[in-house]
C-alpha cells in the first residue's frame, strides 16, 4: 500500500545491481510513494545490464558514476539535478566492495592496496558524494542522505575483515558531515544498520549462510529482509522524521540487543 511518503521528490538512487539488492527494493518503493529519481551505479556494473529493466519500471534515468570518482560524482549532481528539474530532496549510498573479501584474504593476511579500495569505495565515497553536493549546493533544504551499514562496525565478526573498518569509516562521516550539512541547509545524513541480506555483496563474504542463520535466531523479530529495509530507508527520506540526523540507525529486528536467545541456547 502506498501512502504518498515521497511525493515530489527528487532523488539519487546508488547501488542497484540486481533484483536482490537493497537499493533496488528502495527504487520500486520509492516510486510507488510518489518520487521521482536517477539511478546510478559503477560503469562497470552496467554491464549486466540488470538495471535498464529496473530504469524502465522505475520511468528513471540512468547516470553512470564510480563513486571513487570525484568528476563522476561532479557529473551525477548537475546532470541529476538537470534531469529531475531541481534540488536533491534524498540520496542512497547503497555501495560497498572490498577486494580482499572477494579475494578471500583473512583478516590478519590483508593486502593493503585492496585495503584502500575497501575503504575509498565503500567509506570515502559517502564523504565524496556529500563534498560534491555541498559544493554545488545540490541538495534541497530539509533533504536527506542515507547510508547503508553493517554491525561489525561495531562488534566484531572475524569474516567481515576490513569492510569492518570501512563500515566504522562510512559512521564516522555520517556524524561528521551530518553536522555541516546541518548547519549549512538542514539536510539530515544517517547510516541504516542493516540485518545480514542475501544479497550479491552480503552472499560474498565468508560463512554467510551459517552467520544469516544464527542471527536469525538471536533477533527476537528475526533478520530484517531488503524490501523492509527499504521501507525504513523510506522513512528517513520522509518529512517524517527530519529532526533525526547523524546517527546509525539499527534495523536488525532486535539483534544488536540481545546476548543470547532461547533457540541458540537450546541448539548447543
Ligand atoms: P549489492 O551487491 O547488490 O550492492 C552493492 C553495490 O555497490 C553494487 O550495486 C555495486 O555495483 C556497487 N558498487 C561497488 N563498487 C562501486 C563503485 N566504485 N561505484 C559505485 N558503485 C559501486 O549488495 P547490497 O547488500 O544491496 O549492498 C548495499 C549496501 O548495503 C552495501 O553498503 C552493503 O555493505 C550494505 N549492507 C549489506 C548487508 C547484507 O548482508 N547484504 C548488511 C548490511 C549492510
């Protein structure tokens, strides 16, 4: 059921690969509530190609950018803003990479040029989106920026290896420049804490299956799935929750809280 939540916003949608991730949950719902929006994502994703049937159905445009790239992300702002016929109500940073996961490195094995793309891609690409938008004053007063993250920014989970350091990174600048961005036009920056998600970057880190099930059973509401993560990502781009700003917001049906359950107990 649609409510209307976005009607007339505008927005840019990062991260939709395939029809698993969360991004592309948020784009379908997006529209039904009413917002109209640019889809962008890696080149090199592109060529899958997934996303055209996502741009049809979403009537949205397509705008290529790395998000490492400060001229891309330069490009994104002024030709989103062009297509859309304004400023930026809301932004999602769905993007995470880390070449020593795909790689299959442990933690205590890291190659530390793959440790910086982890970091450049997944972290420092939130504070490039946010630079580039300041700069050009893109976004809309009383707009927000939403950033996908992961508990083990937090606690650890040896199998995250350095997307753990990228994700405390990516909260950091949330914080950070959530202050500025404050301050200068009122746009509210948050990080969303997301239940572990099959999805292509969630499947590719080590262990998943056995992880996705036990913290399944630790949350007391069990794992949030990608469409209600995309429901609550929603929400923060709402007019309904615009005093929230720099925070890390758990969405993981109560895990975060809790040290052990009942179904845990009883399978040991
Ligand atoms: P996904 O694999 O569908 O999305 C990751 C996206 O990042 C892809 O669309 C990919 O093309 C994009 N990307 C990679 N490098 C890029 C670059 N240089 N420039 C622009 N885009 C680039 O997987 P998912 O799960 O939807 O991931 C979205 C976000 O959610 C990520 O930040 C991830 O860490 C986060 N997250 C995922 C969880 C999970 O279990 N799946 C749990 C908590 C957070």
């Amino acid at each position: 059921m649609a409510y209307g939540l976005l009607n007339g916003k505008r927005g840019i949608i990062s991260g939709a690969l395939n029809e698993q991730s969360i991004a592309w949950k948020v784009a379908l719902k997006a529209k039904e509530e009413g917002a109209s929006f640019v889809l962008t994502n890696a080149p090199i994703a592109m060529r899958m190609g997934e996303i055209n049937r996502l741009a049809e159905q979403c009537s949205a445009e397509i705008i290529p950018a790395d998000a490492t790239s400060v001229e891309d992300l330069e490009k994104l702002f002024t030709q989103s803003q062009e297509v859309l016929g304004g400023k930026i109500d809301f932004v999602l940073h769905s993007i995470g990479m880390s070449p020593n996961i795909r790689k299959g490195r442990a933690y205590t094995d890291l190659n530390y040029e793959w440790f910086k793309q982890s970091l450049d891609v997944s972290a420092m690409s939130l504070h490039k989106m946010l630079q580039v938008a300041y700069k050009q004053d893109a976004i809309a007063e009383w707009g927000s920026v939403v950033a996908l993250t992961y508990m083990a920014a937090q606690r650890t989970f040896p199998f995250y290896t350095d997307m753990a350091e990228a994700k405390a990174m990516l909260e950091s600048i949330t914080r950070s420049f959530g202050y500025h961005y404050g301050k200068f036009r009122k746009v509210r920056v948050n990080t969303v804490s997301q239940s572990p998600t099959v999805t292509t970057a969630g499947s590719g880190i080590g262990g998943f299956d056995k992880f996705y099930g036990f913290a399944d059973k630790i949350a007391p509401l069990g794992n949030a799935s990608a469409d209600q993560c995309a429901d609550y990502c929603l929400t923060l781009f709402s007019d309904f929750t615009r005093m929230v700003t720099m925070q890390n917001l758990f969405h993981d049906g109560g895990f975060v809280s809790t040290g052990v359950s009942q179904e845990v107990m009883e399978s040991l």
